[in-house]
C-alpha cells in the first residue's frame, strides 16, 4: 500500500547480495512490464529493481476517490523511495523519465536518476508531438484550457490517446502495445493528461546525479524534445544519444549502450559511496 494505493509491483532480485535499489518508471504508455528487460539487467548488476504500476494503470488498485491525477505518480515513487534500501535510483521510460526527476526532487533518499527520454508535458509543444495526432494535441489543450470540466469526463483507449505502434519497430511488439487490455486497450481518463499538461518543470533541483541516455531513432520523441528539459536540470548532468532505439530502445546496439551507460553510472554511484558492485556483460540484452 503506498499513499492509499494498492500498488502493483514487479521485482528483480540479484542473486548475490543487494548493492542498491532502482525503481523503474514507466510512462503514459506502458506499466510495469514492459521494462522488465532493464529489471532483469539491473539484477545482474547486484541491484533490487521495482517496478510499480501507476495510479490508473496496469494492475494496480488506485484508492477511494482516486481522480486521475498525474500529481500522484511522482508523490507514489518518492514514498517508495523514502521507503527503499539505498542506494536508491531512478529509471523512467518516455513521461516515466519526467516521473522520475519530479520524484527525485521530492524524495530525500534519491542517489541518482536514468531517463531515456527528458518530456516536459507542459510545454505545449512537446504535448502536442507526444500524442497519436498532432491535431489532437492541439485540440485537447483547447479543451483544457475552455472547457476542463468536459473534458475531464472524456476517457480514450490509450491506442487513441498515444501513437503506441512508435514504441518499438518491431511489428509483433507493436500489435502488443496497441491490444494489450492493459495497454492500447486500457481507457485513461483525459483529466490524467490534462494534470499531466499543468505540472511544468520550469526548474529541475534533482539534488543528484542525472543520466539521460536517448533513444536516437525515436521516431515518437526525438533527442531534440527532450533537450529543454534537459538545459533545465540543475547539478552534475549527462547526455548521451544512443546510435539507434525505437521510443522503448531494446534494438542493438542502442541496449547494449544503454546497459554500458547505466552500469557505468550505477557504479560511480556506489564508489561515491565506497562500495563497488559486480561487473555484467553487458554485450547482449538481458
């Protein structure tokens, strides 16, 4: 139970003992699941990974008089993080990477943060590129800012919603996301997204290290979208474009660089602490 929410939680456990704890963010368009490749390689690392469904998504029970507000999704994964063995650290994917840096800065047990993607929803452009049409994006900020109270009422199939087949460029992967009862088939109300426009991330004191390591064919959001954000995040920052990776980046070698890069970070975490975990190959996805 976290804030009043049943919440439903993936684990990774490593098989020798446990050098630090990730909690893996998901998106508006996935849950918990869809990063269990990154779950599975954390646990080679040595580290306990968690991955929660949501607020309003997957299989987790939202409590009583739960209204589709994104403002709990960072509030969930910061009291996990208060709550978890430290080293803690961060990982989201797409709106999970924003998730995670809004949860950073409220947690005080936070060591470092990993995004794929850096999406400050309340740009309105970068709102309008995320969904499945540009017109709309441009349409529903109309309507939040006009006439809220209506379009609060209004819930989407997500495949409506989000462009899910720019997920992956695998086509049986793609067919998943898009049916998928608890992905493209799952009704997300539109007051989700509307609190989701109204958080603005006009300065992020993450109060650790930050790691952005971007899909480089992300055919969903391009690098370029999330390099505002990313000017924004205050303290020790890096960014690295992947050589290729689709929107969830588990194409070759784009994993292989993103397993590279985040046990790289992972363990100037733990030197910074005096500890130094165990050494993965990294030369092929987990």
């Amino acid at each position: 139970m976290v804030r009043g929410h049943q919440v439903h939680l993936d684990e990774w456990y490593p098989q020798g003992p446990v050098q630090g704890t990730v909690i893996l963010v998901h998106g508006a368009g996935g849950n918990g699941r869809v990063l269990a490749p990154f779950g599975d390689f954390l646990a080679s690392l040595g580290w306990l990974a968690l991955a929660p469904d949501l607020p309003g998504y997957g299989l987790t029970q939202p409590a009583a008089g739960f209204r589709w507000e994104y403002g709990e999704w960072p509030a969930v994964v910061a009291r996990m993080a208060d709550e978890a063995e430290a080293p803690v650290v961060l990982m989201g994917l797409s709106v999970g990477g924003m998730t995670a840096a809004f949860a950073a800065e409220a947690s005080r047990n936070v060591a470092g943060v990993v995004a794929t993607t850096l999406l400050d929803m309340g740009d309105p452009s970068a709102f309008i590129r995320a969904a499945r049409w540009r017109w709309l994006g441009a349409a529903s900020l109309v309507g939040f800012r006009l006439m809220p109270w209506v379009i609060d009422r209004i819930a989407l199939p997500l495949r409506l919603a989000a462009p899910l087949k720019a997920m992956t460029a695998d086509e049986p992967m793609q067919r998943y996301f898009a049916t998928d009862p608890l992905l493209g088939g799952m009704r997300v109300a539109s007051r989700f997204f509307r609190t989701l426009h109204a958080r603005k991330a006009t300065e992020l004191d993450l109060g650790c290290p930050f790691l952005l390591v971007h899909p480089g064919a992300d055919a969903w959001t391009p690098t370029a979208v999330s390099r505002p954000a990313f000017q924004r995040v205050k303290g020790p920052k890096e960014f690295v474009e992947l050589t290729n990776g689709s929107h969830l980046p588990v194409e070759r070698p784009a994993i292989d660089e993103l397993q590279h890069e985040v046990q790289r970070f992972l363990t100037g975490i733990l030197r910074a602490r005096g500890r130094e975990g165990p050494q993965a190959d990294t030369g092929s996805p987990r």
